[in-house]
C-alpha cells in the first residue's frame, strides 16, 4: 500500500503509540486485500463489547494516546452498578466491562453504548465512506443509507476512527457493490417479524453475497430493515443488500447486478419463512422472561410493547425486559411508553445486549424473544422465537402454546 | 523413512514466523467455539470436532461468525498460549485479520498451490510470513 508521509510517520509510531497499533491494523488490512491507499472516513461505530478482545485493543488505543477524530459511537456493554442490584455478576467480568467502558471515554467515542447508532447518534449521509462494525449497521449503512463501509470487525472501526483513514478495498469500491444472488420473495411479509424470517432465512441460504430482493410490492418501514439486516448478517455474511425501488443505491435490478447476470437465484416463499422459524424453537410451554431488543428497539417499538401491555399485568415470577439505547428511552419515558411497560410488571433497560455477562442468572432458563440473533447468542438454556404480540400473550400468560 | 520437503510462496498478511504439525480443515472456523483452556474445538457437527488446535499450524478455508465472537476466541486462546502458530487460509476477511493481528499469530493466504492438496494433517509445517515462505515436511 502507498502511504503519504503523514501516514508513514503514524506508522513509525512519531504520533504514539495508540496512533501507531491503529495504523499496523489498518496496514495489515490494506496489504491483505492489495489496498492501493488510505482513504479518509467521516465517522465510525464500534462493536464494542466488554469483552477480553476488546479491552485490549481499546487499552492499548486509549493508554497509547490515540483519540478519535472522526464521531466514533459505541455498541453496548452493560450499565454495571444498575444489574448489581438484580443479579449476581462474576467481579472479574464485571471489572473487564468497567475498564472497557473507562477506555472508550478516554478514547474519545460518543458512548451511545447502542448497537443502532446509525438512527440516532452517529448518522452517515448518501455517499460518505465510513467505517461502522455490527451485524445490522454494516448492512443499513450500505444498503438503506448508501453510505459505504466494509463488514468491520470492532478494532478495524476503531483504529479507522483514530486515525481518520480506513484502506481503500472491498465495499469502497463500485465494482465490489454489485448484487450476486436474485432472491424472489414470494412471502406475504405482512409485519417486521416477518422481515426477521426473512433476513434469517437469506442468510442462511447464501451465507456469503449481495442480495437483490425483488416481489416486495410494499415500501419496508424502518424497523423491516433493521431485521432484515441483524438476522441476514447473524445467520450469513451479509453486508450489503437491495431493494430496488426502495434502498436507495440502484433503482432497477439490472442496475444492482451492475448489468451482469446473477450468480444464483433464490425463491423464498411463505411456507419457506415458516420452516425458518420452526427450525428455531427449542421449547414451547411454560417461559421465565421474554427478551426484546435485540437490535435495540425503537421508539416505534417501544410505543407498540407500550400500546399491547396497557391495562396488563405480566404473570408471577416471569420477567420481561426490552434493551434500547439511553436516547430512545429518554424520550419513552417522556411520552409515557415507559411508565405504561413498568406498570404493566416489564422493564426498559439501557446499554445492554442479550450477549453480555450481566444475564448469567438465566442461564438454565427458558427466555422468549422476538429475535433470531438473540437467541442464536443466548447465555440461557431454551428459546421461544416469535413476534410481539406472541412475546407479549406469552409473558401475561406465563407460557407460550 | 523418507522425509520430503516442499517449499511453496504465499502471501503474507500478518507477520512472524511459526513452526507445527498441520491440522486441515475444510470448514470455515470460529475460534470461540473451541475450549479457551484447552484449545480442543468443541462445536458438535465440525469436522475438528474433540481436535485439539492448539499450537498446530492450521490449514483452513476462512474463519466465521460474528467479528466480537470470533477475535475474543482467538484472544482467548493465546492468552492460555493455545493459539495456533500460524494460520494458512484460502478466503481472507477483515475479521479473520484482526483476529490474527491482536493474537499475534502468523498468517498468509495465496499459497502457490491448493494448499489442502498441498498440506495434510500431521505434515510439520514452517510459516514464514515475513519472508512468504510456507515449508512442509512430509514423512513416508
């Protein structure tokens, strides 16, 4: 790769040593793929998560003197003196995610500690090139934004957020943008679970690709595509995808193909989303808690939980929490959804993913949950997987038929 | 016994030098699907499933699953010294890099020939990445 001297000095480690660790990274990155160059980069999104990995490099960043210099935001970790009060947490996790979260500060990133930045507190515009690691926002900065970033593992993000640069490869280049498999969507999709099948049942069929998604007829809302985008790139590699008519970067489908023929083509029926979601139960009858969030839920969502649960109250001894970013809670609790869900018996709790030490108390318990990747990174025994007004019958009747 | 040696090019991602008997996969692999203190890979319908990895020269395809799972089994894994001693892979991606960087363990791509005809279990095999240089030695 050519470096200016700038970025030669950033190497030799003249600007520290935290610039320096970053600068190998994305040296290392860029001669993998042949990159030519660095590239600049307007923001980027950790996929921190308190876990060993992370706090070494975000360590070794942060001690080093590395800041970022483009808005950097932050996945979740886990508010650790709020779960103290619920459940036992092992002390030496605990201290793990209390210095990962004291190094993300000294880093300089936004602490949105949200894994869907990319609504609130780290927006990309149409075309910027940008570095954002995370199952769902790779794929909906690519696809729904138009943005460009490249499937980014949390340490690539970060050092492209400290040092402003990321190699120029991959997803930054036209040509790698162009579709690969046709998929004929011949299911109804008649709500956003429906668009979590879906988003699970490509990303298990193709595995690796750009997906072009024809016979949607319907314009997707905002929570339709943060599904299909957490489940297609949990079960798959999916890190871009389109829609034509309806993502924004090609409106017709010989365009997402780049004029090309397709190197498959798939067909996803109704019955084929209902194989996808009974190969998931692992149980049914009698549940502990039911877990939602998984990507953070929006304020929309919140307000729907809120609407279903009015005038309710969730069974004895079944718990049900829903995960959101401190934002959107802010502003739930504002409006009301927040108190509506509490009175109900649940509660909304911030900064935390389902994939995080601070659920250990489940371990040997049966959770309910409207999300494929939830319970595919489950730290509990058994899983119900079905929409929110099953979620929501379910935790009111304690069970699930 | 008749020992043979082959010497093939590739190229080198992350830098250093490492020496093992190989293990072959054909599977894609997640490091945190193995045992962090044993390095034995403990994912049921893998076909290492009860192998050991742990300071082999593994030969695999291309690594999986999520960027966070994946660089924490790795880490995990050198952080007990059980991380592999060099990596050989046909498909690179990022996350598999990061991986190989924060463990600092060896790791090429591009071998000059299909590396699973090239390499099988139980060769010893050297990695030189630096230099782009994979050595395998094979007893008959």
């Amino acid at each position: 790769m050519n470096l200016t001297r700038e970025e030669e000095k950033m190497l030799g480690g003249k600007l520290g040593r935290g610039i320096q660790a970053a600068m190998e990274l994305l040296v290392a990155i860029g001669d993998a793929y042949d990159a030519e160059k660095m590239i600049p980069v307007t923001r980027a999104h950790v996929a921190s998560s308190g876990q060993e990995g992370d706090l070494y490099f975000v360590e070794l960043l942060a001690n080093g003197g590395a800041k970022c210099l483009v808005p950097t935001s932050t996945n979740p970790v886990y508010d650790i003196e709020f779960f103290h009060r619920l459940f036992e947490i092992p002390s030496d996790e605990a201290e793990v995610a209390r210095r990962v979260m004291e190094a993300y500060k000294k880093v300089g990133a936004i602490l949105s500690w949200s894994c869907v930045p990319y609504l609130t507190e780290n927006i990309p515009l149409f075309g910027e090139t940008v570095a954002f690691s995370e199952s769902s926002a790779t794929p909906y900065v690519n696809s729904v934004i138009g943005a460009t970033t490249n499937r980014e593992a949390a340490q690539s993000a970060l050092a492209a957020g400290v040092v402003g640069k990321t190699p120029r490869y991959g997803l930054h280049m036209k040509e790698n943008r162009r579709g690969t498999v046709l998929i004929k969507v011949e299911a109804a999709l008649r709500s956003s679970f429906d668009y979590t099948l879906l988003g699970q049942c490509v990303g298990e069929q193709i595995g690796f690709g750009i997906p072009v998604l024809t016979g949607i007829t319907k314009r997707p809302n905002t929570e339709d595509l943060i599904n299909f985008c957490a489940m297609s790139n949990t079960s798959g590699a999916v890190s871009m995808f389109y829609i034509p008519g309806f993502t924004v970067e090609a409106q017709t489908v010989q365009e997402a193909f780049q004029g090309d023929v397709p190197d498959d083509s798939i067909t996803v029926t109704d019955a084929e989303l209902k194989r996808t979601w009974e190969r998931m139960q692992t149980t049914s009858g009698k549940i502990d808690f039911v877990m939602l969030g998984c990507p953070h839920y929006t304020l929309k969502q919140l307000g729907e939980a809120a609407k279903l649960l009015e005038g309710r109250k969730i069974h004895d001894g079944v718990s049900f929490w829903i995960c959101t970013s401190s934002t959107t809670k802010a502003l739930a609790q504002r409006i009301g959804y927040v108190e509506m869900i509490e009175k109900a018996g649940g509660s909304v709790v911030v900064d935390t993913c389902i994939d995080e030490p601070c659920w250990t108390v489940y371990r040997d318990r049966t959770g309910m949950t409207d999300s494929p990747k939830c319970a595919y990174y489950r730290r509990f025994k058994d899983v119900v997987v079905a929409g929110l007004e099953d979620c929501v019958e379910a935790v009111i009747k304690g069970k699930y038929e | 016994m008749k020992a043979v040696e082959t010497r093939l090019n590739c190229h080198k991602i992350v830098g250093g030098c490492g020496e093992g008997e190989a293990l072959v996969s054909h599977e894609p692999i997640c490091f945190y699907l193995t045992d962090p203190r044993t390095g034995i890979v403990r994912e049921k319908t893998h076909e290492l499933s009860g192998k050991n990895l742990a300071n082999k020269v593994l030969v695999f395809p291309s690594g999986k699953a999520s960027s966070v799972v994946q660089i924490d089994g790795l880490f995990k894994l050198k952080s007990h010294n059980l991380a592999p001693k060099a990596m050989i892979v046909k498909d690179i991606e990022t996350v598999l890099i990061v991986s190989a960087v924060l463990a600092k363990v060896p790791l090429v791509d591009r071998l000059e020939k299909d590396p699973f005809e090239a390499i099988h279990t139980g060769d010893i095999v050297t990695v030189d990445a630096d230099k782009g240089m994979v050595t395998v030695r094979r007893n008959f």
